[in-house]
C-alpha cells in the first residue's frame, strides 16, 4: 500500500534529511531511503537500515546530499533594512523574496564565467554522449556518432534554456550570520542610516516562522572563485563570488515553476517567532526610536527594542 506524500510527510523528509529517523545512521549519496509508516503508526525516514520496519511505504528516493550547508539551530542571524520596510514586514507578515534575476548581482545562479562556457557546454555534450548510448535497454547502441552527437547538443542546449529560466523561478531571501551586529551591515543595508532598523533572530526562529515550509531550504552562502570552477546545474543559487565573502549570508531560497511575479514574493511569516529582538541604528535619534516603539505596539509586537551596540562609549 503507498500512501500521499503530502505536507506533513515532505516536512519530516526535510527535517530527517541526512539520517535515519529510526538508529541515527548517515546516508550517503547513493543510498536508497524510504519514508513510511512503521507498525506502531510511526511516521520514518530511514534507508536500507530500518527499511525492514516500514509496513506501509510512501515514497522511496535515491539520496543525494543537499546542494548546501544548513546553519545549526542557534546560528545568529541578522536583517538590516530601511524604516519603510520594517514598517511593511509588520504590516504584511510576510517576508519579501526577491527574484533572483532582480538582484544587482547578475552572478545570482550563474554557472561560471562565459568565457569558460564552451568547457562547460563540451563537458556535458560528453555526457550526454555516453547517457544516450548506454540507455538502459540497449536501444540506442546502433545510433551514428553523428546522432549521438546531434542528441546530445539538443540535451546541451535545453540545459542551458533552464539555466536562464531557473533566475525567474527563484526566489530568495537573505540574511547575514554572526553573533555580534556589523557596521558594515547597517551602512550596506540601510539607504538613510540615522533610519535604519535590524532584526535579530536564529536559524530555528526563522525555520520555525515560514511554519516550517519544506519547499522552502535555507543555507550558507559558498563564496568561489569562477575563474576555477563551475556550480552545479541544480545548486548554483548557493553560491556567490569570493568579493561577496564579507556578507556572511545565510539566505532562504524557494523555487516557484509557476510564479508570474515580475519582482518576487511575499511569503508569510510568523512575526512573534521570528523576531528575538529589534534594534535602531547607532545614529538614531530618540525620537526615531519612540516611533519604531509606537509602530510595534500598533501591530502587537511585544519585542525589546534596543539601540545598537554600537552606541557604546569607551574610555582611554
């Protein structure tokens, strides 16, 4: 009997990703895994290990490790933004995802550098090959080299139409990783400084805020150099250029095939799990914090409001 594979199921597989529900073993790429019931009514996620007590089964995969690191838990996380935006983030409660094709990054799920793309377009034209003509089944073996070329440059070239179209299918949310606040950070995020505002949170809050949405896979940020290499064809949106490695970035990413939003989306989110505490820049003024203090009352967010650590003074 094979069951659904619905909300509650595709949250327990991203929650139980890398081990088994059952003894704690690691997958490894490769590994069969299997989610099911087991006798007690037990939901799992367990590979050829466990699979043994799986008595109703509702979907088998082939493993493969996810295309980025995910921050523990307690991983501090920051969001600097102007007055304006705070205001619509309590407003909506929803979190803005910008498109990535609209980011001033146009390295945002790059492959590699264009000058490099005849090895990149070679290196899969070779592939492509040698897939076609050992197809299980044995029925391309009498294919002409000429065909399997000819394949393989149509399979080429739909990877490279997916590539454009996979910019305008994802969308992505960003925040910077650190304990501490960075002045950087306020003075890159913050178009009018004397007005700028940072949320403080963790990895579990915000996991915890999207209500634990499996469609949507936050990570770390993997600073390259593409002069030296390529991304993959399904991770590229978890990587940037090494001048980016001063962001720190710990970003939110979800693919929407169908969306038709020109610039990105709002996804809800719970404010009250979201948000650890709230601070105003270190240039602010008194009367700029009594007013971040009056908005939050207006949408019952019974937060601290901090001024920025930055404020301190010290002595010599």
């Amino acid at each position: 009997m094979t069951l659904k594979h619905n909300l509650v199921s595709r949250r327990f597989v991203e929650e139980h990703h890398d081990r088994c529900s059952v003894c704690n073993t690691e997958f490894q790429d490769g590994h069969t895994t299997h989610l099911g019931y087991i006798k007690n009514g037990r939901l799992v996620y367990t590979s050829d290990c466990c699979a043994h007590e799986i008595v109703t089964t509702i979907i088998r995969h082939i493993y493969q490790k996810r295309a980025y690191i995910k921050p523990t838990d307690e991983t501090v996380l920051w969001r600097f933004m102007d007055f304006t935006k705070f205001v619509s983030l309590l407003k909506d409660k929803s979190l803005f995802f910008t498109r990535a094709d609209k980011f001033e990054d146009p390295f945002e799920g790059a492959k590699g550098l264009l000058k490099n793309k005849p090895k990149w377009d070679n290196f899969y034209k070779m592939h492509m090959i040698e897939a076609i003509r050992t197809v299980p089944g044995g029925s391309n073996l009498n294919k002409t080299d000429k065909e399997l070329l000819t394949e393989a440059l149509k399979l080429v070239d739909s990877l490279n139409q997916i590539g454009k179209r996979q910019v305008q299918e994802a969308f992505i949310n960003c925040w910077y990783e650190n304990e501490h606040e960075s002045e950087a950070m306020w003075k890159l995020y913050t178009s009018t400084l004397e007005q700028g505002i940072a949320i403080k949170t963790t990895y579990k809050r915000l996991y915890g805020s999207l209500y634990r949405n499996p469609s949507i896979h936050i990570g770390h940020v993997n600073y390259i150099d593409y002069e030296s290499r390529f991304t993959g064809i399904n991770d590229s949106f978890w990587y940037k250029r090494k001048s980016f490695e001063h962001e720190r970035e710990v970003r939110a990413v979800l693919i929407d095939h169908f969306s038709k939003e020109p610039f990105g989306k709002m996804v809800p989110v719970n404010l009250s799990e979201l948000i650890e505490k709230v601070y105003v820049s270190p240039t602010s003024a008194i009367w700029f914090k009594d007013l971040v203090k009056d908005v939050m009352s207006k949408y019952e967010i019974k937060k601290r409001l901090f001024l920025s650590n930055l404020t301190v003074h010290p002595f010599h």
